[in-house]
C-alpha cells in the first residue's frame, strides 16, 4: 500500500507520523531553517492524525501542552510549515494538513473526506503538467494549484 492510501486504512500511525518528522528535520537542516520546538510541536499535532485541522483546533493542543493560547502562536508555526513545504492548507476547509510528502517538490492532490474530514495527499504531477500546458497555450502562468476533491472515503462511504 502506498502512502498517499494511509489516510484511508489502518496503520501504524505512530511510524508514519514519526516519518513525516524524520523528513521535516531534515529538510529544515538541509535548508539552514529552525524546527523550533512550537514549529515541532505543531507539525506532530497535524501529522498525528490524517484529517485537516483548523489553526484554532492546533493552538488548543499547543496551549495545552503550554505553548501559549494567543492565535499568533498558531498562525506563525503554521505559516512557517506551509511556507516550507511541510505542511498543506486545505482552502476548501481552511484548514491544515501535514505534507506526506516533504523531500521532494511536488504538486499535490487532496482527497477529503466531507464525514470525517481525514485527508489523503496524493501526487498529481501529470495533472499539473496539463493544466500548465493549457495556460501555456493562452499566455498565463500558473504559480499556484490547489487541487482539493471532496467525497467520501473508504469508511465513512460503507457506512
């Protein structure tokens, strides 16, 4: 089974999220950036679960593990991991999601589940070659996709 398939099926989730902390550190040692322990904390809090979290969601867990209650605490940790590729906002449901896939550039696809809110991040490279073709084609340069499909994952829809 694959990663992106994770969000959707049993795991050990304790490996995973250890994973997407594995990358996280070395991508910010490779990047000369700092994993302060908010910045650390906050990332272990999106990547212990696969499903989108709001920042006031996040800033509950970090006051609760003492890291203040005040939104800017949140707002800077997720800022700076969705800046660095270590994290994903989800638009559709302003919200936040750990990236699974940190080491490489990507353009990501996301499968929410409209039940339970658990994401899947899947890559969609090939679609973004397309759309980048498209918009070749009129003179426009796409800077940003957001690729975001809402349904019903695999529990949520035998339920």
């Amino acid at each position: 089974m694959t990663d992106q398939h994770l969000a959707f099926a049993s795991h050990d989730h304790s490996a995973c999220s250890g994973g997407v902390m594995a990358e996280a550190e070395a991508q910010c040692s490779a990047k000369g950036l700092r994993l302060t322990p908010v910045r650390r904390r906050t990332l272990e809090i999106l990547a212990e679960a696969h499903r989108a979290m709001g920042a006031y969601e996040v800033l509950e867990r970090l006051s609760k593990d003492g890291f203040g209650s005040q939104p800017p605490v949140a707002y800077r940790a997720l800022e700076f991991l969705v800046e660095n590729g270590l994290a994903h906002r989800i638009r559709r449901l302003n919200a936040f999601t750990a990236c699974t896939h940190s080491a490489a550039p990507h353009s990501p696809a996301f499968f929410i589940c409209r039940e339970c809110d658990a994401v899947a991040e899947a890559p969609a490279g090939e679609i973004r070659e397309t759309l980048d073709g498209a918009a070749s084609k009129i003179g426009f340069v796409v800077e940003r996709v957001n690729l975001e499909m809402l349904g019903l994952c695999p529990s949520c829809a035998s339920a």
